[in-house]
C-alpha cells in the first residue's frame, strides 16, 4: 500500500524536477479494485483565464490522431524508494495550427502507467490514458530537455467526438467550458482567430 509519505514524495519529485512542466501530484490516492493501483488528483499550476490566452500561451496547437503508446521513463526520488511512471503517445498531427505542420509525428509524455513495483498510478485530472486511434485538439509545450511535449493543463486536450469536443472537465471552467460541445470546424477557426492567422469560421458553417 502506497502512503501518505509517498505521494508527499511523488509531489516534490515531479515539482522539483519540472518533469511535466505543468501538473503535481494532488493529496489523495485511493487504492483501486484488488490490483495495487493508485489513484492520484492532478493539480496544475498553470491555468489560462481565456480560451485565446491558451491558444496564444502554449507551443503547440495541434489537431492530432493517437497512433500508439509505451511505457515510458520513470523517476525515483531522492532515496530511491518512491516512484512515478511515465507514458509515451505518439500522435500524427491532422492539422497544425501553432508550432507543428501536418504530416508530423510528436510524442506527448504524460504522467501515468505501471512502476517497477507494479503500481498503477492513475491521474484522474488529465483526461486518462488517451484512446488509440482517436483523435484530439490538443494545446501542448515542448518539455525543456528532451524532444516530448506535454498536455499544458486538463484544459489543452479535447477528444474528437462525431463533429464537436469533449472535455476532459468543463465544471466552472471556463476555457473548458468554451470548447467543451463546440464544433470542430467552429472551433479550429476560433483558434485562427485567436492567433491572428484568419478570422473565425461563422456558427453553423
């Protein structure tokens, strides 16, 4: 069983080493079924107040299909004692609106999967593991070192569903709130408009 000591530790590893750029640990982790899976809150310490200070404020604005994903690296702290796993998605890029073309491949890294003593670490505030072969509006930074980007917050990923978006949370927020059941097609020309490169496509069109 993982303790409060543990995830204390989870708190500072990933705080102290940037190694989301965006998300930390929250304060509850709830054993899940028989299996020794923990489930963790993500609090972000990075919000946006509006949907265009999200669009102008990340790196990367991207229409992008999940192809696949792996386990990825995972960090220790200082004692070697505790452990936070990491998930690797590669995404196809459909169409880029900010920082990346179609016809490229990216890969997000996001906090999540199975450690070496088999935990399970589920964050319940970013969405989930993403479905392969779905496809996302997703609003990412590029991490510091390395070639991955990360999901900004739980307001820069939208599953693609039919024509419109679905949140991952929309309760009280308002970016989320704003993209949250909106057309795709209204949706990507609002972005334009935001980022200066066309005027937004008009309800309905």
């Amino acid at each position: 069983m993982i303790t409060r000591r543990t995830f204390v530790t989870l708190t500072f590893v990933i705080a102290a080493l940037g190694l989301t750029g965006a998300a930390y640990i929250g304060w509850e982790m709830h054993a899940v079924n028989a299996m020794p899976s923990v489930l963790s809150h993500a609090a972000w310490k990075v919000k946006f107040e509006a949907p265009s200070d999200l669009a102008r404020g990340v790196d990367v604005v991207i229409l992008a299909t999940a192809v696949s994903s792996r386990p990825g690296r995972v960090a220790f702290s200082d004692n070697g004692e505790d452990s936070l796993p990491f998930e690797e998605v590669t995404f196809e890029v459909a169409r880029g609106m900010k920082g990346l073309k179609a016809g490229k491949s990216v890969v997000v890294e996001r906090a999540g999967g199975v450690d070496y003593e088999g935990h399970n670490l589920i964050l319940d505030g970013d969405g989930g593991p993403f479905e392969i072969g779905a496809t996302y509006l997703l609003f990412l930074n590029r991490q510091e070192d390395g070639p991955f980007y990360y999901q900004v917050n739980d307001q820069g990923r939208y599953k693609i569903e039919g024509d419109r978006l679905s949140a991952v949370g929309e309760d009280d927020d308002p970016v989320a709130g704003f993209f949250h059941g909106r057309r795709l097609a209204d949706a990507t020309g609002l972005i334009g408009d935001f980022l200066g490169r066309k005027p937004a496509t008009p309800p309905g069109q």
